[in-house]
C-alpha cells in the first residue's frame, strides 16, 4: 500500500524558512517522479486540478520549479530514508497554504496534479507579514 505522509508544516514570519518533508513508502518500482502541490486557503473546495505545482524532481533528479518559487524554494530526496523534502527560505505571506506531496512511478516529470497519482493528506504552512 503506497503511502504518503507529510510533516514540518508550522507558522512562520514573512522572511523565515520551514523545511517540510514527505515520508514515502509501498512503491514496487525505485523509478519515482515526486512533486510538491499547494493550494490556498479559502480554496480547499476548487477543482483538485488547480492544486498548483511549486516544485518537482524526476527519476533522475533533475528538478523542476515554479516561477513563483525559484530561488527561495529548494526540493530534494534522500533515498536511504525515502524521504522528499521542500526547504523554503524567504517566505512571503502569500506562500501560506496547504502544502501536498505528491509521487508517480515513472521516469519523467509533468508538474501538474494530473499526472500524480499518489498524494500525502497535506500540511499547514502559514506566513505572517
């Protein structure tokens, strides 16, 4: 059974950092996609489909980020402890959202929530200004 489970979530001050991380475990295949999705508050009941993609990494390891994020978010994996991690620095308030974790065997990557398969059940990052 293919669980995803998220934690590090918390509150933070416009400008601090948070690392959030996802702990991934019952794949059969090693070849694994992963992603980092948020969605905002207010908006938990819009299509799964606007979830938006804020970083990702392929098989490979070759990542992938949003615009919104590039250079102050930082993905990576550490595959002894299957684990995904987000570090975020510089947040700003409109960063606040639920973060999700999101894998798919396979060896490309598509940063959109369609593509994913497998999802964690998220966790709260809130920036106060």
């Amino acid at each position: 059974q293919v669980q995803l489970v998220e934690s590090g979530g918390g509150s933070v001050q416009s400008g601090g950092s948070l690392t959030v991380s996802c702990v991934i475990s019952g794949f059969t295949y090693r070849e694994l996609s992963m992603g980092w999705f948020r969605q905002a508050p207010g908006k938990e009941r819009e299509a799964f489909a606007k979830r938006e993609g804020v970083a990702g990494i392929d098989s490979k390891g070759t990542t992938n980020y949003a615009d919104s994020v590039k250079g102050r978010f930082t993905i990576s994996q550490d595959n002894a402890k299957n684990t995904l991690y987000l570090q975020m620095n510089n947040l700003k308030p409109e960063d606040t959202a639920v973060y999700y974790c999101a894998a798919e065997s396979s060896t490309y990557l598509l940063l959109t929530p369609e593509f994913f398969s497998y999802w964690g059940q998220g966790t709260q990052v809130t920036v106060a200004s």
